[in-house]
C-alpha cells in the first residue's frame, strides 16, 4: 500500500492517490481520496443567572443537551453563557413562554469546526412557587374582540402573565388555566352581549389580602347595520349603472350569496364593462356606506361585503351578477321610488327538474304589480314550454294584486311551467 497505513496527511484540499499492490499477482487497485480536517465541535461550558436581588447562580453545560429547565427561585434580571470566564452572549427572554433563549449562529467558535448546539434554552419552572400573586397583566394579542349584538363573550384565548411574592412570573396560557388560579371575570365568559358599544371586560384576582383587576375592551355592532340594504353599481367616472335593494329575506334565502343573473344594463355602458372600470358602493338600512371588495372576472360582476356575516349563512356576504346590454334599459326609467323591485324562485316539478326565476316590479302603494320579468332560468330540455309560459303569463300578471295571483289562468300544454311562476311572484311580493 502506498502511502503506507498511518501515514500523515496534510489538509490541501488536493487529491491523492492510494495504491493497493500484491506484487506476487501484479495487481495495482488504485483509489482517490481528498483529506479533510478533523471535526471538532466546540461546546460552552456554563449559563450564568442574575437574580435580581443580586444572587448569582450557573448551570453547568454538557454536550448531551441543549434544552434546560431551572426551578424558580425569584425574580431573574438575566442570564448569560459563557466558555469558561468568558462571556459569550446574554439570553433574550419571551414571557409568554417564561422561556430564556440564546443562539450561538453568529458567535466566533475560533480554532473549532463548529458549535455542537447554535441554539440553547432554559425553562423556568414557576409551578412550585405557592407565594401570593402581587400584580398581573393581560395579553389579549388571541382573544375575540370584535362581536354582534346577542354574541356571548368569549375569553378562552386570554393569558395572564402574573408575577408573585418570590418575583417569579407564572403563565396561563388560556382562560380556564386562569379560572382554577383563582381569577374571575365581569361580565363572565360566555355572558351575552346586549347593547352596541364599546364594553369594558374586567379581570378580577381576589386571594386573602390580594385584590387585583386588569381591564380589556370589547366592540359590540348591529349586525343589521352591517346587512347591505341598497346596492348601487355605477361606472369609475360615478354615473349609475344600476341600483339594487335587499331584505334581510333575500340574505336568508340565499343563504349570504344573492345573484342577478342576465340584467339588462343600458348599451352605452359596454365601453366601461369592457375596461373593467364598473364599481359598487352598499348602504345600510339607515343609509350609513358599508366597505365593498369588487372584482370582475369574464362574465361576472362580484360585490363582496367583508364585514357582513350572519348565523344565516357561512362566511362573508356575496353579490353576484351578470349582464345584458340593450339598446334600452327598461328598469333606467325615472320610477318613483314606491316601485320597488323584488326576486323570487320556485321549483319547476318536471322531468327537467330546474327554478323558475323571476324579477317583480311592485307598485307598493297600489299594491299591485306593475311588470315580471325573467331572471336567469335555465330550463335546460324544457325551454320550449317555459318560453310558451312566460309569453303569456308574465304579460296576464301585469296590474294584479297578491290577491288575485290564484285567478290567473295556468297557460295550456306549459303547466308545471305556469304553476312555478306564479308561486315565485307570490315568494318575491310582500305580504301586505
């Protein structure tokens, strides 16, 4: 073997050829290898505690282990670790965990390969400590803050910090821990909230001698003044495109999703359609502007209203739509505003199982209908009688009052047609 077994090797990083030889058969096996250094980790040696009344005390290292837990014994103002007398870096202290931490990453490890651990901790262990609690604070960074008027309070995500008579901190990371350490609140958990407004949460500590209270604050809204009442989709320049108004109904039945489907829109705003400059502002019940998100994507126009949420549905409220554009708009007509326009939908019980859809234009001072119109139905295989429908009864509704719905005749060889559409201008008309 050539170098020979035990041969020194320089660290070069160049390459050197070891050959295996057996003269006797003339064999030469040749193999290549680079010498590196020899790995040396580096470990510290002790983690230095100050106790903040002046009292000092280290933890030794070993280079098993780079997590530690330390017993409270009072109030800690810091600790440090070190490599001998030498002191290497101070540890950064996270309360919500009653966790020190130190990372050696950036710290200079001369004449070694590397550190055996960049990252070392220590635990401090407060659960022994038995000593009256002097003073606490509340960290509310998780707690829900923000309700609907009926909406039960909810603390569970709340942590308290407190600290006691030996300087210790303990932690409870959530309200029922806090509970069974004896604090209180008023209102209590879960308490429902009755009235709009800003409330103020008190946390209670009462043990012996010790009475101790911190505060939170919680907002309560209507959430019917969060319910868009009044749509109003307009052009970026501000010129009306359409106007639409909604029930708390209409959010119900729709289960927070409501869809205009194929609205006739006036023909000259095909340009702003096209450029993607339509917009949208809602209102209220009390006329108060809502917040709005608009997108548009190919045929869609979406409204989507981010702080409006309701038992009723699951997430936010959506308004969907898409367009027709005619040379004239027949809903642009200057009506006044008792003319009030309403959706319906009912189920067509054929073969061809779909929803008559309709839109009503109501007269709500004469109580009558002034015209009914279709929204978007997709009769799919039955278009044939439902356009056989609607040519005769949309015009055989025009002027009847609810009333009189049950007297309008069902259109001949279109039925199931007939039927469901009456039954959706009943759904869609009010009930006066």
């Amino acid at each position: 073997m050539s170098p020979a077994d035990g041969s020194p090797m320089e660290e070069n990083g160049k390459e050197i050829l070891v050959h295996f030889t057996q003269k006797d058969m003339d064999l030469d096996l040749v193999s290549a290898i680079v010498p590196r250094a020899v790995i040396r980790k580096k470990y510290p040696s002790a983690i230095l505690v100050q106790y903040a009344d002046g009292e000092k005390e280290e933890i030794p290292l070993n280079q098993d282990h780079f997590r530690y837990t330390l017993p409270a014994k009072g109030k800690i103002d810091s600790m440090c670790i070190l490599d001998g007398k030498r002191e290497l870096q101070k540890a950064t202290y996270d309360a919500a965990s009653n966790l020190w931490t130190f990372s050696l990453k950036d710290v200079a490890h001369d004449g070694f390969s590397s550190w055996g651990y960049e990252l070392y901790t220590v635990k401090v262990d407060s659960s022994q400590d038995s000593s009256p609690i002097l003073s606490f604070t509340l960290n509310s960074r998780l707690t829900k803050k923000d309700y609907y008027l009926g909406e039960a309070l909810k603390l569970d995500d709340l942590m308290i910090e407190a600290h006691t008579k030996e300087g210790n901190t303990k932690l409870y990371s959530n309200w029922e821990e806090a509970k069974a350490a004896g604090f209180t609140s008023d209102p209590e958990n879960n308490t429902a909230l009755d009235s709009v407004g800003e409330h103020t949460v008190r946390i209670l500590y009462q043990k012996g001698e010790e009475n101790l209270s911190q505060s939170l604050s919680v907002h309560v809204v209507d959430a019917s003044l969060e319910m868009p009442s009044k749509l109003e989709i307009r052009t970026k320049a501000g010129e009306l495109v359409k106007t639409y108004t909604f029930s708390e109904e209409d959010w119900k039945k729709s289960e927070g999703g409501i869809k205009r489907i194929q609205e006739h829109v006036a023909k000259k705003f095909k340009k702003d359609w096209d450029a993607k400059e339509f917009t949208a502002k809602a209102f209220n019940k009390k006329g108060e502007e809502l917040s709005t998100e608009v997108s548009q994507r190919r045929v869609m126009f979406r409204v989507q209203f981010p702080n409006y949420q309701s038992s009723d549905f699951v997430g936010n409220g959506t308004f969907t739509a898409s367009f027709l554009f005619t040379e004239e708009d027949p809903d642009e007509e200057e009506n006044p505003s008792y003319i009030q326009t309403f959706y319906g939908e009912s189920e067509v019980k054929t073969i061809h199982r779909y929803n008559a859809k309709v839109k009503v234009l109501w007269d709500s001072r004469d109580k009558s209908i002034v015209r009914v119109a279709d929204n978007g139905t997709e009769p799919g295989g039955n278009k044939r009688f439902w356009t056989r429908a609607t040519d005769k009864i949309f015009s055989a509704l025009k002027g009847k009052k609810r009333e009189e719905l049950d007297g309008v005749d069902a259109v001949a060889r279109a039925t199931y047609s007939s039927h469901a559409i009456l039954e959706a201008v009943k759904k869609a008309i009010p009930e006066e």
